[in-house]
C-alpha cells in the first residue's frame, strides 16, 4: 500500500498528489492520499499502514512549510519501508529543491530509503501571475512527467536532487523569516470586507485554524502560515491585504477551474506566448 501524505495551500500540491496515486492505481499498486492539515484537524484518520510512503509539499520561501517538516517528525520509524518526496513549485529554480533535500534527510533519520525526489512546476498562487493556457500547459506536462515518475519508481529507478550545502543554509534562514515574521505579519493585515457574507468557507478552509468568526465578523489571529488558500477560496473576493496586495494573483487562482475549463486550448510542446525561455526544457526532459 503506498501512502501519499500531502499539504497544499491552493490545491496545486492536492491534484498532482491525486493524479500520483492514479498513476500508482493504474500500475496496480494500492494507493490513497491524506491531506496533512486535515490529519492535524482530526478531521482524517491514517493508519500508517504503509508500505511505500511519498511527501508532497508546496515550495515556500525556497524550502518545505513546518507544517510537513512537523508531519514527517511525528512519522513512525520506516522498518525498511520506502519513500519518495514531491514538491510543486511556481518557477523552475533549483534553489527550490532545497525543501526537497530536507525532506530527503529527515526521513532518512528515520530509517526510510528515499530513492525518488521530484520537483513539479505549477502555477503561481504568489505575486508572480502566469496566464491559465500556461498554468494548463504546465499541468498537462506534469501528467506525463508523473507517468515518467510512477514508471520509474515501479521498475527501481532512482532518482535525487542535490543542493550545495550553503545554499542549503540559506534557504533555511529566508524560509525561516518567511514563516516567523512574513507569514505572520501577512496574516495579521488581512481583512474582510463589507462584502463578505460570512459563508465560513474561509475558516475551515484555513489549514492552521487562524480564522475565526466573532461578533459578526472575521478574524484572523496571528498563526498564518502563508498559504494563500484564504484570500483565493472567497467566493465574493472579500479578504484584503492591506500591505502586501502586490502578493496577491489579482484575477485569483484556482487550478481546478483552469484544469476543467474546455474553452482554455492548449498544445502541450507549443509554449505560450510570452513565457520565459527557461521552460522549454522542463516541457521537453520528463526527467527533469
Ligand atoms: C508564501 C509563498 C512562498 C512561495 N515561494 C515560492 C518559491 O520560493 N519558489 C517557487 O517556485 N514558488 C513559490 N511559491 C509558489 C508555490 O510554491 C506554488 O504555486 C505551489 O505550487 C503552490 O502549491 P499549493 O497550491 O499546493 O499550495 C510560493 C507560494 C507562497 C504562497
Ligand atoms: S469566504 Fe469570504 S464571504 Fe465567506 S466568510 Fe470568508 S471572507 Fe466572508
Ligand atoms: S489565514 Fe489564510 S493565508 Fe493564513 S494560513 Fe489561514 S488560509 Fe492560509
């Protein structure tokens, strides 16, 4: 039985989590996927009654979010059980692998055998807005890569990422400021405005609980961990930043709806118009 545990602020890490364990399926391997926030919320049960383990996660900052770093620590020890990692990512930078480096090594210190990390590029839910036939472009290649992937894990192919050690290091500091001070202080200068229905969808849908109703209203505590899903899920765009607007993908982001929109027509190797150079050979290696 594979197990895919995941977290996903705006669904980008969920779809790739659920096409991964349709891939598993249709290799005929068992496979389910969990969603770490709604373990943490009680609100899924999981067993750990695996015998392949794989993480994916969003990249933040450069790095993995605590949240995963605090899932995998809680992990039970691996018995010869093995893993792989997956990250989704808005741009195609190495530097992003670092989270995958350090997903790597914390299940190693618990006796699992990683022999598969894997970066996919999505859109961006953060400042910088792709347009949705790229957004698409880049989740229909990601469908073949992730057939690549299961392809090769199935036959024991191994796969890694390497990080130089500095960068590493780095990466952990700006990941730190970004969950310590930047997501902190993004979540304590949202707001809800006067259009704001109090449907709820928000509050549940807050992965660390920091949205509450009271008298009337919504409030955001000072737990955000940045994820974006807040001011995205808001069905009447009511959740304002104050300061940090720029942050915000002002038509909003939704990858089901790109995924699902017929009128959105794409050629896989045909790359949009305008899209940086850098991605013709994500488009064309799936190993990459
Ligand atoms: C706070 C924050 C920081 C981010 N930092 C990076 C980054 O360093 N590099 C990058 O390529 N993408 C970055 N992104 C973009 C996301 O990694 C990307 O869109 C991801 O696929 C979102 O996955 P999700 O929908 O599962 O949350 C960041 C997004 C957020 C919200
Ligand atoms: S999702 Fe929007 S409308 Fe619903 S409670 Fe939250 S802010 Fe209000
Ligand atoms: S407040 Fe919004 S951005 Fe912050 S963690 Fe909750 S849902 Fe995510």
């Amino acid at each position: 039985m594979n197990h895919i545990y995941y977290f996903s602020g705006t669904k980008n890490t969920e779809v790739i989590s659920e096409k991964i364990v349709d891939e598993l399926i249709i290799h005929g391997e068992e496979a389910k996927c969990y969603d770490i926030a709604m373990i943490n919320k009680g609100i899924v049960e999981s067993n750990y009654d695996y015998t392949r383990i794989a993480i994916g996660f969003p990249v933040h900052a450069f790095n993995m979010p605590s949240i995963v770093e605090d899932f995998i620590k809680q992990l039970p020890q691996a018995k010869g059980r093995k893993a792989f990692v997956f990250q989704t990512a808005g741009d195609y930078y190495r530097i992003n692998h670092s989270g995958l480096v350090k997903a790597k090594k914390l299940l190693q210190m618990k006796g699992y055998d990683v022999i598969y990390e894997k970066a996919f590029v999505m859109g961006s839910n953060f400042w910088i807005a792709y347009s949705k036939k790229f957004v698409k472009q880049l989740y229909s290649i990601n469908i073949e890569k992730i057939n690549f992937m299961i392809d090769e894990i199935i036959n024991g192919v191994e796969r890694h990422v390497s990080v130089n050690k500095v960068i590493c290091e780095l990466t952990e500091i700006i990941h730190e400021g970004e969950e310590k001070l930047g997501a902190k202080l993004f979540g304590l200068t949202l707001k809800a405005n006067k259009d704001c229905t109090l449907c709820g969808k928000c509050v549940r849908g807050c992965p660390v609980d920091n949205i509450s109703i009271s008298d009337g209203k919504i409030k955001f505590g000072n737990n955000c961990m940045w994820c974006m899903n807040c001011v995205y899920i808001c069905p009447v765009k009511a959740i304002e930043q104050q300061f940090m607007k720029r942050v915000i993908i002002e038509d909003g982001y939704n990858i089901r709806r790109i995924i699902e929109d017929i009128s959105i027509d794409i050629d896989n190797y045909k790359l949009d118009e305008g899209v940086a150079k850098r991605f013709e050979s994500y488009f064309k290696d799936l190993s990459l």
